[in-house]
C-alpha cells in the first residue's frame, strides 16, 4: 500500500476522484448552484473540469515530458476552448 501511495499517477487519480466529487457538490442539486448562485457554479465547475483535463493531458497522455512546441500547442488549445465556452455562456459570443 506505501508503494500506491508513492506513485504519482496513483496520487493524481485521486486527486481526479476528489475534484470530480467537489464539482458535483458544487454543481449538484443542493450545492452552490441551488442556493442562488448558477453562473459562478457553472464558471468553477467549468474550470474545474480543465484542471482535470490538464492533469488527464499531463500525465496520462504524457504531454507533461514532450517537446516543447507540443505542450504549448495543448496549453494553447485548451485555454482557447476554456475562453469560448466562458465567453458563451456570459452572453458575450452567441452560439
């Protein structure tokens, strides 16, 4: 069990588990969505959901040790698509 616990991606897949679990309490239908609050419910649970994308990018699909070029290309792509779905659903670029 010391030696699970010592693995990194072990670690970081449960980190996942637990950030999952905050994004459906945060989200979920008596988190912080339901007491008034939807835009800054969808915004964390949004950004939250990139984090796990990063962390997914990073280390499972090991782009964290590739060139360069290729890191910022994934870094590049996904704040792109973090902003439009941002922009979205503020209203200010309609679908």
């Amino acid at each position: 069990m010391t030696d699970l616990l010592r693995d990194r991606l072990f670690l970081i897949w449960l980190l996942l588990i637990a950030v999952t679990l905050l994004s459906a309490m945060i989200g979920g239908a008596h988190g912080f969505a339901a007491a008034g609050h939807g835009a800054a419910a969808t915004w964390a649970v949004l950004a939250i959901a990139f984090g796990k994308v990063w962390l997914v990018m990073a280390n499972f699909m090991e782009v964290r040790g590739a060139p360069r070029a290729l890191r910022l290309i994934c870094a590049g792509w996904l704040l792109i698509v973090f902003a439009i779905l941002l922009s979205t659903h503020a209203g200010i670029v309609p679908l």
